[in-house]
C-alpha cells in the first residue's frame, strides 16, 4: 500500500511554530496552499496551544477526499490507495488502521471539522511553514515542497469548472428540514401559546354568558335581556375570532419560517460567490504581475488588481457576516441557539407558476379571517341597531348607531381591496420574476456555450486559464442568480396562497 510520505518539516521547527500561533487570535492567521490564499467560513483557531485547521477545506485542496458520517460525527480521508479516519472529539486519528496521536482534539466550529495543523503533515506529507511577521501558515505538497515560481508563470493542466477556494461542504451538526423548522417555530411562538390561552379564556367568558340567554330577541324589548343578549353575541364573537386567530398566527409564522430559510439558502450562495470572485481577483493580480515583470503593463495595473482582491476579500467578509445574522434570525424564531448551524434539506425546485388571479382573489375573499372578522362586526353594529331601545334615557343617539354600521361596512371593503390589491401584487411580481429567470436561463445557454469553447481553445493553447476561469466564472454566477430567483419565487407562492399571512408574520414571529 501506498503512503503519503513523510514531512519534511522538523519536529523542532513544528514545535516553535505552535508556540508562535498561540498568541494568535481568529481570523488573524492567513493560510495560502499550494500559492493560493484560501477563504474559509471557519478561520483557523487556537486550541490548548495547538493551531487547529479546517480539515475539508485543507485537505480537498491537497487532493485528498473527503466524507463525513453524521451519526458516528466521524470524517473519512482518501487520496491515492491511503485512507484516514477519525472521530470529532478525539486526539486519535488513523492511517491505514494505523493509530495517530494528535497534539489536540478535533471539534466543530461554525460546521466545519477542525484538526491540528502538524496532522496535515503526518497524513498527507505536506510541508508546514509558519511566518511570525505575516501570521501565514503556508502549506505545499508539490514535488519539490515550494511555492515559489507560481507567481510567474500559468498553468497549462486542463481545467475544469472553476471550484471556489471557500469550504462551504461544512460538516453540520444537523439538518433541517422546512416543514420541521415550522413545527419547532411553532412549538416555541409565545405568540401561539398566548392565542391558545385566549380560546380557553373567551370560550370560559362565552360560556358564563350563555347560562341567561333563553331566546334570540328579534326586536328590542326588555333593555336587561337586550343587553345580555348583545354581550353574549360580542363573547361569542371573541371566541371565534380567538380560535381563527390561532389559525392565523400559525399561518404567519410558516411564511416567516419560509422567508427566513429561504434567506438563509441565498446567503449561502452570497458566500460561495463571493469566494469564486477572490479567487478571480487572485487569477488576475498574478497576471499583472506576470505582464509588470516582463514589461508588459505599469504598476499602475498591479495597483489595480490589488484594489479589486481587497474589495473582493471585504466582500467575503460582509457575505459571512449576514450568513451568520440569516442563521441567528432563524435560529430566534426555531428556538435554536444562535451559534448553531445546519444543513438546510430543502432547495426549492422551479416551476412554471400557473394558478389563475382571479379564482384566487374570490378563494381569498371568501377564506380570509381578517374580512371574516369585519363583517361579524358589521353584524354585530346591526344587532345592537335592530335592539336599539329608544325609551333608554342616554342611549347613543340612533343614527349614531346607524353611523356605526357604516363605519363597519365601509372597514369590510377595505379589508376586502387590500387583499385583493395584495394577491394581485403578489401575483404580478411572481411572473416579473418568472421573466428575469427565463432571461437568465437564455443567458446561460449562451454562457455556458463560451465556456465550453473556451476550454477547447485553452487545451490547443489559444486561450489562458484565466480565460477558461472567467467563462466558468460567469456559469456560476448566472446559475447563483437563477437559484436565488427560485427561492424569492417559492417564498411569494406562500404568500399568494395566504396573503394574510405575510402581512400576519410579523407579528406572529415576536417570541
């Protein structure tokens, strides 16, 4: 059986470098692999004096692969006819069955499995170099363990389609599932629990109400019976509002839970874009530099293209930040804590949307709690109109209580146009969406197609990597659009099913 090979790096040297790194904070140490600067939504961290690495994230780069087992939490490595294995929370790896002793326990951070930096070395052969003044850890498994004369010339191996330098295949303590995330945000709404309480309340007040009740007067008569009558009816009314109202805060919190998690699902696209675009940067600055280095361009182009890799490093930077605050808002309204992280199940698929507005304004007016509750009031002001007594001295004059039952008409109509008004805006931004998707599908054929070319033109030396890259380039981001497209698209399906429930979710998301 094959082996990696042995480190060239001395135990000594080692051991100075990790008393260096222990003074290190996260996010402060920079790792370039093979001449590339990686991006990791997990930055190395130190651990009982030991730096710990992102294990996926290093290990693909060097050419190993990697799986992960979600019940036992174990990672499997492969390169070659050589397998490693071993267990999160453990400081015993193995090597073809062969027993390694790690300087530090493995863990998980922010869904990525983090192993010490000397386990690199002793599985995979790679040269470990540390330097104090930059915080860089520099890793090489190249034949000759050097980085250097990258700079200065381009690859000429066929490429494939361009694969970012970002691990974003984290290994998640879990998964979630959309259905799921609804029960559990369900389970833990304050919300939800005080409109169950409020049934059992007014259903107790509409009970005690009932017990003098022994007719339904058809005119005003006797002003005790009248108003006891009238009280009862406003307690009933509340109980059955009470019980829609349920109903209805579970609604808004499914669209609150869908909006939420199909944000999540494009913050992580946001990540993995903005990691392509680094690793553009990178592909660009080498070519100025090349160009510079043999008079071919100004420093002016260099100054340029180090610009760009800033701004596109911020860039990443801003991408993870709101991918943590998509997952902490979620995280509020499951119950989750706001640290942990999962795998999302499930990515809404396209499909042409084809329900008719006009069906669904009548569906939605006839089925809508809120105009349901408007035009109970509305009965309510004519009940108390009907049972009007005008021997009661101090009664509110009648045609105040005419005026009432305007007043109730007139907010039932509105009720009834916002909603109407909403479907329709819903509907008309599913099909402006539905558009910009078409258009960008269209586009991809065409992108798609130059990247292919590309590719033939690179493998008969007619056109650079970077040209190859940045035809591959625009594959993925094209295909990122469509994705994110897809998502806005499942989320407006939702509301366009219940429009109340969007306008509900709001309120029934507070905990």
């Amino acid at each position: 059986m094959k082996r990696f090979g042995v480190a060239a790096l001395s135990t000594l040297v080692l051991s100075s470098a990790f008393a260096n790194f222990a003074g290190a904070q996260a996010g402060d140490i920079k790792v370039i692999i093979n001449g590339v600067t990686q991006q990791y939504t997990q930055s190395p961290v130190v651990s009982q004096n030991t730096t710990l690495v992102p294990l996926r994230g290093v290990f693909e780069s060097l050419g190993a692969k990697v799986d992960w087992d979600s019940k036992a939490k174990k990672v499997t490595a492969s390169k070659n006819e050589d397998t490693l294995a071993l267990n999160v929370g453990s400081k015993l790896a193995y090597k073809n069955s062969a027993p390694v002793q790690l300087d530090a326990a493995t863990q998980i951070q922010k869904g990525q499995v983090l192993v010490p930096l000397r386990f690199v070395s002793q599985s995979l052969g790679a040269k470990v170099n540390w330097d104090q003044s930059t915080r860089t850890i520099t890793i090489s498994n190249q034949a000759d363990g050097s980085t250097t004369g990258e700079a200065n010339s381009l690859s000429s191996k066929p490429l494939t389609a361009p694969v970012t330098k970002v691990t974003y295949d984290t290994y998640y303590n879990d998964s979630l599932a959309y259905d799921d995330a609804v029960k559990l945000a369900i389970a833990d709404s304050t919300t939800v629990k005080a409109a169950a309480t409020n049934i059992d309340q007014t259903g107790k007040i509409m009970k005690e109400a009932g017990k003098n009740i022994d007719f339904v007067p058809a005119e005003a008569g006797d002003e005790a019976s009248d108003k006891a009558f009238k009280g009862y009816a406003q307690t009933n009314l509340n109980y059955e509002a009470a019980k829609k109202n349920l109903d209805m805060t579970k609604e808004g919190i499914e669209y609150n839970v869908k909006d939420l998690y199909n944000k999540l699902l494009q913050k992580q696209n946001a990540v993995k874009l903005a990691a392509l675009n680094i690793e553009d940067a990178e592909r660009k600055l080498k070519v100025a530099q090349i160009k510079r280095d043999n008079q071919m361009s100004s420093d002016y182009e260099v100054t340029q293209a180090t610009n760009q890799l800033t701004q596109n490093q911020a860039a990443l930077e801003k991408a993870k930040k709101d991918l943590d605050s998509a997952y902490v808002s979620l995280n509020q309204v499951i119950g989750y804590k706001p640290e942990q992280r999962y795998e999302l199940k499930d990515k809404p698929v396209y499909s042409e949307f084809k329900d008719n507005v006009e069906t669904k304004v009548s569906q939605v007016l006839t089925s809508s709690t809120a105009i349901w509750l408007s035009e109970q009031k509305v009965d309510l002001a004519e009940l108390s109109l009907k049972l009007y007594n005008f021997s009661t001295p101090g009664n509110t004059p009648y045609e105040a209580e005419q005026l009432n039952v305007e007043k109730a008409q007139y907010a039932t109509e509105g009720t009834k146009r916002q909603l109407e008004e909403a479907v329709r805006t819903i509907y008309n931004n599913i099909k402006a969406l539905e558009s910009q998707y078409s258009q960008i599908q269209a586009g991809l054929v065409s992108a798609r197609s130059a990247a292919d070319m590309a590719k033939k033109q690179f493998d008969v030396g007619l056109a650079t990597e970077l040209q190859v890259y940045e035809a591959n380039l625009k594959v993925t981001t094209a295909e990122q659009q469509a994705e994110d497209i897809v998502t806005n698209i499942d989320t407006l399906k939702l509301a366009f099913d219940k429009p109340w429930a969007m306008q509900g979710s709001s309120g029934a998301s507070a905990q």
